[in-house]
C-alpha cells in the first residue's frame, strides 16, 4: 500500500499528482512529496519497525513509493558510532558520528536517494536513468542502475577525483564530463531531461530523489534510543540533505515515534571556496548569491544550491547556525576524524568534522551537549585531497636491526610496539 497523497508546491502550495513532476506550472516553485500521516501513524510503530530488515526500506511508509523497493533493497543501516576521543578533541561532551561513508552499494549517502528515485521511476515506465552529479551521485546511479537492469548516463565536471570518474566507468561507459562546473553541469542536464524523456533523478524524479534522505535521520533516531538528538552538523552542497534531516525529525515526532520533544538545532557546513548558503546564514539574508566553487571538497562544490533558501530557513527556525571552513581546516578535520575515529572520510566529512569544531570554539553547540556528526562519503574516493598531508610509509630491508633503529627514531603515540 503507498501512503504518498501526491506532490505539493513548496511555495504557493499547490497540490499534484505523483507523477513526474518537480517544478510548480503556476509560480515555478519546487515540488515536494506529501503524505497521510494519519494512515501512517495506524501502521508504523517502533515494534513494526524493529522487526525488519536493517536497511533503509525499514521506514517504508515515509518513502515515496507506491509498491515493494526494486532498487537498493541493501541500502541503509549505517552505523552510528559514539566517539570519546573525537569529543574529546573537539571540546564536547558527547559526539555521535553517522557513517554513511560504508553505505552500500557505493559507499556514499547517496545510495540512499538514488535508490528511492530508480524505485519510483521504474514504477512511473522509466527504463534510463541519468543525473548531473558532484561525484557521489553519479556512482550511486551508475551502480544502481546496473543492478536494476536500467540503462544510465551520467554528467559530471571533468575535472572530478580519479576514484569518482573510475567509480562510474567500471559500471558504464555513458559518463560524459562538462568542462565547467557543476552547475553548468546541471543547465545541460535540465535541457537534456526535456528532450530525451530520461528519469534525472536530481531533475524531473527529484520530488522522489530527496526524500531518501531521510532516511538518514530516522536511523540517527532509532540508533540513539528512540530520540532526537539536540544537535546535528550536515555537510551543505544543494542543501537538500540537511533539509530532509529536519523534515524526517518532524516526521518522527509527528508520528510519536521519538519519546520526547527535542528540538534540534541544526547546523550547516561548508567549505569556505563554496559557501553561499553558510555566508547567507552568517550574514543575517533570507537568500544568497550564488559563487563559483574553489575548494578541495568537489562533492560540495555547488555554487547555486537548489535548497539553499530552504536549508537556510530550517537552520535558523530550529536554533542552529552554518559555518565554512578553509581548504586546510577540510584536511585537518580529515585527518582528525581518522586519527580519533578510525573513519576515513572524503572531503566533505573533513568540513563537517572542521565546522564542528569551529562551532564549538564559538560556543553555538555547548561543551557540555551532544552531537551527531554526519559523514556522506568514503575517503577512498579522494585521496588526492589529503595524499601530500599524510607523510610517507618507512621502507627498511628485513632486518631486526632496522627495524630496532627506525623504532628508536620514532616517539610512539601510545605503548610500545613491544612489551618489555
């Protein structure tokens, strides 16, 4: 049974029909799926919920879906994972780190929204699917696809990391890389939907697309208990994730699925070379201007975010705050969530880890509270990013006596290799 009643203007909040629409024909304003949530509420509780499989689809009834998944039945059920030395460092009593750098199949959050939108558009007669894409997107669909036996073409800037553009080439040989960036990208691809009928899942599908993001949140929620948590940092490119995010803790507190009445403070990140909507915040506007990217963290490089006027409203209706982060902080942030964590995450998780800590330093997420901290994708995927940042690997012949004498150069970091 879908619990989906349709599609609804953001703006002047005309309802549609859940067809493949994403853009208002009266006053251009985006579309967004909608529910009935007193159908829900009769059908998922927690006890329902705990009962099935550890993946995504868990919450099926918030996903915009009319049948049974058909893509990405694996996806979801990422850990959350308590880090003490991580709090530590950053000067916070308790820090929680959502891993989705370990989502299957192609180790990004975007698994997640890909895997509702091929769904849904197999559903709608879809047989091609296609998107414009930062890097992560592009190998959720590429992979996604294959698997679900649709044909797909993705569009890229083609300057993108090595293990991003390969990550697509090893599903398809339709990866076509603009020069320029990622927002040239997308007017190419806004022409490209209209013409050839293709299901762009961050285009005509992406009333759908978005709201695998919530899924997200909602395991956060499960994972802590049944609870909001009172403060959450989300990575910003389009600013569709962390939008999603609040509507998804909206949704559980509608719903009495959270057993109390949290109200979380939502924080933005970003990179300092791509912060439209973290300079919007700062500044005090209700819009932004939109830039050219220049930063290390390509994945976030979007200069005119689609949901950058509604991530800004959620960030500041719920008490949070946005900040941006230099090229060097995105290292350091990389670098420490690895050394205190064990998580090796692509650039846009060194920006949520920085702006973590920045925020912090700032007093806006207190040192006495908790935080969840959401990582989006993989550090294998860009390792050029932190390649010179890392030192290099001691090479000695197989000799005890070399081994002894490099271990003698070297302070350790905690106990010796070797008890006496």
């Amino acid at each position: 049974m879908s619990y989906i009643s349709g599609l609804k203007c953001r703006e002047c909040g005309r309802g549609f029909p859940a067809e493949a629409l994403y853009v208002c024909d009266f006053c251009f304003g985006p579309l967004e799926a909608v529910y009935d949530y007193d159908s829900i509420a009769s059908v998922l509780t927690r006890e329902t919920i705990e009962k099935r499989q550890p993946n995504m689809w868990r919450y099926r009834e918030l996903l915009p879906i009319v049948g049974e998944p058909t893509v990405g039945t694996q996806t979801g059920g990422t850990p959350l994972i308590r880090t003490d030395r991580l709090a530590e460092a950053l000067g916070v009593r308790e820090v929680w780190v959502k891993n989705d750098a370990v989502n299957f199949p192609t180790l990004s959050f975007k698994d997640r929204v890909v895997a509702v939108a091929l769904t849904r558009a197999k559903e709608l007669g879809f047989t091609t699917a296609a998107c414009a894409s930062t890097g992560n997107l592009a190998n959720a669909v590429a992979a996604n696809a294959s698997a679900a036996g649709m044909d797909s073409y993705v569009f890229i800037p083609s300057d993108l990391e090595a293990g991003k553009v390969l990550g697509n080439l090893i599903f398809t040989q339709n990866v076509v890389g603009i020069h320029g960036t990622y927002d040239d990208v997308n007017r190419l691809c806004s022409e490209i939907a209209g013409k050839h009928g293709w299901a762009f899942v961050n285009i005509n599908v992406r009333a759908y697309y978005s709201e695998g993001s919530k899924s997200l949140a909602y395991e956060v929620m499960e994972q802590l208990g049944w609870k909001a948590p009172p403060n959450i940092v989300v990575p910003m490119a389009s600013g569709s994730l962390l939008t999603k995010v609040s509507k998804a803790i909206g949704e559980f507190q509608k719903l009495g699925l959270v057993e109390d009445d949290t109200k979380t403070r939502v924080f933005g990140a970003q990179a300092t070379g791509c912060n439209p909507i973290a300079d919007a915040v700062k500044s005090g506007k209700d819009f932004f201007k939109p830039v050219k990217p220049n930063t290390i963290a390509k994945s976030l490089a979007i200069g005119n975010p689609a949901d950058g006027f509604y991530a800004n409203r959620v960030i500041t209706e719920s008490g949070g705050w946005a900040e941006d982060v230099s090229d060097q902080e995105i290292v350091d942030g990389t670098k420490l969530l690895a050394e205190t964590s064990g998580i090796f995450a692509e650039t846009a998780g060194g920006v949520t880890v920085a702006t973590a800590k920045k925020l912090i330093e700032q007093g806006r997420i207190p040192s006495d509270d908790s935080v969840v901290l959401c990582i989006t994708g993989n550090g294998l995927k860009t390792q050029e990013a932190v390649a010179d940042h890392v030192g290099e690997a001691h090479a000695i012949n197989a000799s005890i006596d070399e081994f002894d004498a490099l271990l003698q150069q070297a302070e350790p970091k905690t106990e010796p290799l070797v008890a006496a």
